[in-house]
C-alpha cells in the first residue's frame, strides 16, 4: 500500500511541476495538492514503520517547487497579446476585398 501510495505521489508531483512549467497554472494545482497529500500519507507511514524517509522528501520538493513555480507564474508571468494595429487593419482591408469580390461574382442560372 505504501509502495503504491508513493508512486501515485511521484507521478502527481512529476505531473505537477510538468503543468507549472508549461501555461496550465492553475491546472497543475489539482496534481500538486494530491500529491502533497499523499506524500504526507506516506511519510507517517514510513515514519511509523521505522523506515528512511529521503524519497518521501524528495517528493516533498518536487511538490515544493511545483507549487513555486505555478505561484509565481500565476501572479508575475503576464501573458498579455497586444493588438497590432497593422495586422487589424490589413485583416479589414482583407475582409473588404473578399467581400467586393464576392459581390462581383455573377452566378448565371
């Protein structure tokens, strides 16, 4: 159960820090949360059987450094698309001229 449990967590926070650094920031925080959660399951576990708990803390960072990540580019990385003047109005003037030409298409019956 506890092996299982640890693989679930790596997979989460792998998974997590993945969505953080690409542009799926609030996604990532569904991975990062069970992740976090699990780990902690798991590190009680370890901790009650005596075990050594250095993977659990490695997940533990993982997690950490997901949550960073995705925390900062949520507040500071502005992922703003300015208008371009020149293409809006070269997509109008594209716009008008489709539009003369249709109306100088003669459909003969």
């Amino acid at each position: 159960m506890r092996l299982l449990l640890t693989i679930i967590a790596l997979i989460s926070a792998t998974l997590g820090l993945a969505l953080s650094i690409l542009p799926f920031q609030k996604i990532a925080l569904i991975p990062i949360v069970l992740a976090f959660v699990l780990g902690f399951i798991v590190f009680k576990m370890t901790q009650k059987e005596g075990k050594n708990t250095k993977f659990v803390k490695v997940i533990f960072l993982v997690t950490i450094v997901a949550l960073s990540l995705s925390i900062y580019r949520s507040i500071f990385d502005e992922n703003i698309v300015e208008n371009d003047v020149e293409t809006i109005n070269r997509d109008a003037q594209s716009e008008e001229d489709a539009v003369e030409e249709l109306e100088s298409i003669e459909i003969e019956d």
